[in-house]
C-alpha cells in the first residue's frame, strides 16, 4: 500500500500542520502556485517530491518545472497538472488512474469515467472563505482511494 501526499497553492506558506499530514507518506505531489524553491526543499525532506509549474511559479527555480507530470506508482498512473481546464490529454485514453490539480483552492475529489479527479485545495494563505486543506491518495495494488482534509490549529486559521 501506497500513501501519496497531495498538496496544492502554498503560494510561498508550507504550515507545520501541512508538514505533519504529510509525514509517513511514501511520495508527495505538489500541483503548483509554489512560489519558491525551499517550499520544496522542505517537502523532499519528508518524501520524494513531484511539483508542476502553477501560473504564479516565476523565476529560474520555477522554469526547472514541468506544466504537467506522469507519475507510475507500481499499476497506477497519475497526471499532475495546475490548472485543470488546461489539461490537454484524455486521461482514460493515456491509461490514466488519478489526475492531480490545483489552482481552484476548492478542495475535491471526483470519479468520472474510470479518472479520480482530486484537487486537494489550497494549504497557503486563506482566500476568501474556502477551506485550508490538503490530501492523499491510497493505492493498494491497482485499487485507488482519496480524500482530503481541512487543516487545523493555531496557525492553520
């Protein structure tokens, strides 16, 4: 069994109660609006680290970033990419199990046509009256569960 950290928008902010939920996971994918390079210095000191360029990832650190990621997990196939509606492939037809976005802040996860969409929200700065939150994947061999989580604690408000 395979647990995937999914965190999204830090936009220059990793809270200690991101880095707590993330602990234990065996990789983690950040799906962009980073904002800097020790955001993801961090994150590689917990787990493997796969991050996509979101539209505020400016500079040299963030050219080194990929729009949109495949990731194999053992049978599993994931796509990240930041902003869903620029994805530009089928993700059934590319054999596609999870497709990983960010961009939003609105967490969610959503199963269609065989694809678990998960966008697991915004772990950054508060925006308007959404949710801070975070998430994961599960993976057991070719099976595939997600969910999210709003953080909380004294800095997580």
């Amino acid at each position: 069994m395979l647990r995937i950290g999914l965190i999204s928008d830090t936009h220059n902010l990793l809270r200690p109660e991101a880095t707590a939920f993330l602990r234990g996971c065996h990789h983690i994918i950040h799906a962009g609006d980073i904002c800097n390079a020790s955001t993801l210095d961090e994150l590689s000191r917990i787990a493997p680290v796969t991050a996509v360029r979101g539209n505020n990832d400016k500079g040299a650190w963030a050219e080194a970033l990929a729009v949109a990621e495949f990731i194999q997990f053992g049978e599993v196939f994931a796509y990240a990419i930041h902003d869903l509606a620029e994805l530009d492939i089928d993700p059934g037809s590319a054999g596609v199990r999870v497709v990983v976005s960010g961009h939003t802040h609105k967490p969610l996860v959503e199963e269609k046509g065989g694809v678990l969409f998960v966008n697991p929200g915004s772990a950054g700065p508060r925006r308007f009256s959404l949710p801070i939150s975070i998430g994961e994947i599960i993976i057991n061999g070719s099976s595939v569960s997600a969910r999210t989580a709003e953080l909380v604690g004294q800095n997580a408000g």
